[in-house]
C-alpha cells in the first residue's frame, strides 16, 4: 500500500466507528487490537486509511497513550497497521491478502450447480414480441453502412425522454448508446483517468468496475459504507483528501448492498463533487428494480449536471443478452466518447437497438411485471435465511436484486468453498472489496425462482454447519466456534 494513496480517519470518526470498543470493561489494549481489526475486516476501515496520531487518538477514547501504542504494535505484528517515523499509521491487509479475487467472473453454468453468485435476472417474457416488431421494422433501417457510433437516434430519443419523465430535462444528443453499463464505464474511464489516478469507490463495490479500473491501470480509493448507506462526511473527506480524479457511485440499489442513497445525501455528495471539480460516475443500472412503492430520489445528475456521468443498462430491467447501456452527459463530453469510442469499437448493434427502442415503449407495465416478480422472490429468500441459517443478519432492500448477508464472523471466503461443496456458487464478501477484507459478508441474489432460492439456501446452511465444524483456522481469521 503507498501510503500517499491514503486519507486519514479524524480521532472522533474513528471512535465513533468504534463505539463501545471496550464492552464495558476496562479498557485494554487486546480489546482495542480486538475491534479495530474487526473494523478493518468488515471493510469500515479501509486500506490505506491514514490512523490519528497515537496522542490524538489516545485523547478521543479517554485512553492511555501506551494502550493505543500496544494496540498498534499488535496490529503491526499481524499486518493490519503499516507506520513510518514522520509518516505516521495507515491500515493494512496482512500479506497475500490484499489482492481480492474480484471481478471478471462468469463461471459456466453446469446444470447441477445452483448460480448463486451472478444476481442477474432472465429475459423479461415480452422480449420474443420485440423481436419480433423490431424486425418489422428492420427493413427501413437496415439501409446505408449501418455504423452509428452515438446509436440509433430513435433508441437515443427514448432514453432522453425516460430521464426528462424523471425530472432531468435531456437531449437525444446527451445520450451515447453503449454495448452495456460496463462498456459505458469503462469508455468513460479511458478518457479520463490516466494511469496511476485514484477512483473513488464505495466499500463494497461491483467487482467488474474495480476490474475496469484497474484495467487503466488506475487505482481505487475505498470508501466504506455505513450502516444502510453512504456516511457524507466519509465521501467529503476522501473527495478532497484522496484527491481521486473520478468517483464511481451507485446511488439507486446499489450493488451489493441494496442501499437507496437519499436525496439530501444526493445533494450533499453533489455540492462536494463540484466544490472539488471530481467527475462522478453515476451507475444507475439498478434504477428500475425498485422494489417499495416510495420511488427514487430525483437522478444525481440533477444536483451536479456539470459533474456527473450517468451511466445506464438494459440488463437488469429487461435483458442482459441484449448487451445495450448507454451515457447521458454534457453533450461536449458525449462527443469526446465518441472519439475516444472509435479506438475501441465502432457501434453498437443495430438490431439490438430496435429490439430495446420496442421495449421501451412498453416498459412501465413490463417493469411492474418484473418488479413483482422480484418482490416474491426477495420475500422468499428473506424467508428461506430466516429460517434455515438465523444468525445471519442483513437489511431487507427495497431494490436491487441481492441481500448482503453479516455473517457475523470473518468466514465469508470459507463458506463459498464449502458451498461449492454442497452445489452452490456463492460470492463472498471479499470479491465486492476493493483490497481484501469483508471477509463477514456474503451477498445472497434473489433473481432465481423461489423454489430453486429455497434449494440453495439450504445447501447453504449445510456448508455453514461444515464451516463450523472443520475447525481449520486461517490465522488471519478467527476461530470459529
Ligand atoms: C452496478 C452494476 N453496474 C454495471 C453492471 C453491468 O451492466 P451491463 O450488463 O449493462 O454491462 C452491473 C451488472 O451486474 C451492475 O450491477
């Protein structure tokens, strides 16, 4: 970890994060050791994170200046705390961990094993009518070279309408018609960040946009969640600490956690974005799996039009097969993709585009479809861990298509190898984390019918009564017991 990279946690921040560290005992160092490691595990504290002087932080928890110095050394022992005389302490993995196993994985499906690892949800069932209208409508298209590097313009005019319905007055010609969110993502990332910037991200993330950043050879900076969402005064400081020369957020359900960032913290987050001159990435690829009956707060763009990338996909809303997302920006910046787009590829489909531009003029019956569907089986597997694997504990989403499951213990990684075992894919905490750590989580996708959800969580409680009982303890974890 270079510490450069780094920002630092305030003394009062990171007591705050550590509440009753002691548990109401005298303060010890062991306990002190004890919970900033837990915090480092679950991701709160991410690496990199600069740690108070030891006086300031001695002061903030009413401690010794030796206990914290002991706390640190026992954390230095372990790998957790890296320091440097005049430097000071930033947090660490301890060594072979902190490449976490993210990204770029689409197992192949094998029949037997249950998919538990992907949340993507099948086609929506009118698909086979649009293709079926768009290729009525084929013949009229299908003239000239056929390569439109901003897309098909009726394609483009549909989806600036959809932002305008939600308050976001736009232009066709904002609107650039990718192959997916992630090819959107990563256009926008080859044009602005050059190798060896820092992304902000949340903590945890979509693993495929870690990949895309590291893909530019660029580095992610972590931003840990709070407790059912974003903590503003964490995303300020690493905005002007950290210095990142993007920030890619997920506002609308994000992915994995399920949080639905509220419009004051939009406003907040937005001001910080423009009084540090960051451009954010706003992926709103889960904004129509909405699943309460409150809406979203108005798109992040409104609150930073100049500083904000949006970034959309019909995967989840309607099909990921379709291979269609798309960029509304300033239309200056749109033309600049469409430069920079020729070096990577030159259009997307245009039968593909005429499939979606049908979809979308049916599209608010199909999402009420689909959203009922999705409700079902998020109550369904709401259920099924309830009953089969109790101690696991998470947040009911009210969008998105997965629960972010606290196992309570730092087994996330052993319970996706026992439960490979037992014929279920799993993704583990560790791969939505920019650096390791999460090691307590485990996302758990609902996208399956109810019945199949209810097969794999019961696999998943047999893997879970394997994890306790095979006793093999990774000494970087703690023991299970
Ligand atoms: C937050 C997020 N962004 C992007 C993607 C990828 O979307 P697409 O299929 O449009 O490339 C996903 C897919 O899981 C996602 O969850």
């Amino acid at each position: 970890m270079v510490q450069s990279e780094s920002v630092r946690v305030r003394g009062h921040k990171l007591a705050q994060l550590l509440g009753t560290w002691s548990a109401g005992q005298r303060p010890s160092s062991g306990a002190l050791h004890s919970a900033l490691r837990q915090l480092i595990l679950d991701g709160r504290l991410a690496p990199g994170t600069r740690l108070p002087a030891e006086r300031e932080f001695a002061d903030v928890l009413g401690a010794s200046r030796t206990l914290v110095a002991s706390a640190l050394e026992s954390l230095r022992e372990d790998g957790f705390v890296a320091s440097r005389r005049g430097a000071g302490s930033w947090v660490t993995l301890p060594e072979g961990r902190s490449a976490a196993a993210t990204g770029g994985w689409f197992p192949p499906e094998d029949g037997e094993t249950i998919n538990f690892a992907q949340a993507i949800p099948g086609p929506v069932p009118e698909l086979t009518n649009a293709v079926d209208a768009a290729r009525a409508r084929f013949a009229e298209q299908a003239t000239g070279h056929g390569y439109q590097l901003h897309g098909l313009p009726a394609l483009r005019e549909r989806i600036a309408e959809r932002f305008t319905r939600r308050g976001l007055p736009t232009g066709e010609q904002q609107i650039l018609i990718t192959n997916g969110a992630q090819h959107a993502f990563a256009l926008a990332l080859r044009l602005l960040v050059s190798p060896g910037e820092r992304v902000l991200v949340e903590h945890p993330t979509y693993p495929n946009a870690l990949e895309a950043i590291r893909a530019v050879h660029a580095t992610p900076l972590p931003v840990p969640m709070a407790d059912g969402g974003w903590d503003p005064e964490l995303v300020e400081a690493t905005l002007s600490q950290g210095s990142p020369r993007m920030a890619y957020l997920v506002p609308d359900f994000q992915n994995p956690t399920g949080a639905l960032m509220s419009g004051p913290v939009r406003g907040r987050i937005a001001a910080a974005l423009r009084r540090t001159r960051t451009t954010a990435v706003v992926d709103e690829t889960l904004v129509d799996i909405d699943l309460s009956s409150d809406g979203v707060p108005p798109p992040m763009a409104g609150f930073a039009e100049n500083q904000v990338i949006t970034v959309g996909s019909a995967s989840k809303s309607f099909w990921g097969g379709l291979r269609l997302g798309w960029i509304r920006a300033p239309e200056e910046f749109v033309q600049r993709l469409v430069h920079g787009r020729a070096a990577v590829d030159l259009g997307s489909p245009v039968f593909e585009q005429l499939v979606l531009s049908e979809i979308l003029d049916g599209a608010d019956s199909l999402l009420r479809s689909r959203r009922a569907e999705l409700v079902e089986r998020r109550d369904g597997l709401v259920a099924a861990v309830r009953e089969m694997c109790p101690q696991w504990k998470f947040r009911v989403p009210d969008g998105g298509l997965s629960l972010w499951c606290d196992l309570g213990r730092p087994v996330g990684s052993r319970l996706a190898v026992a439960a490979e075992q037992h014929g279920v894919r799993l993704a583990p905490g560790a791969r939505f984390a920019a650096r390791g750590a999460l090691e307590r989580y485990a996302r758990l996708p609902y996208t399956l019918p109810v019945e199949r959800l209810r097969a794999a969580v019961s696999k998943l409680a047999l893997a879970w009564e394997a994890v306790h009982d095979t006793g093999v303890v990774d000494p970087w974890q703690e023991p299970v017991t």
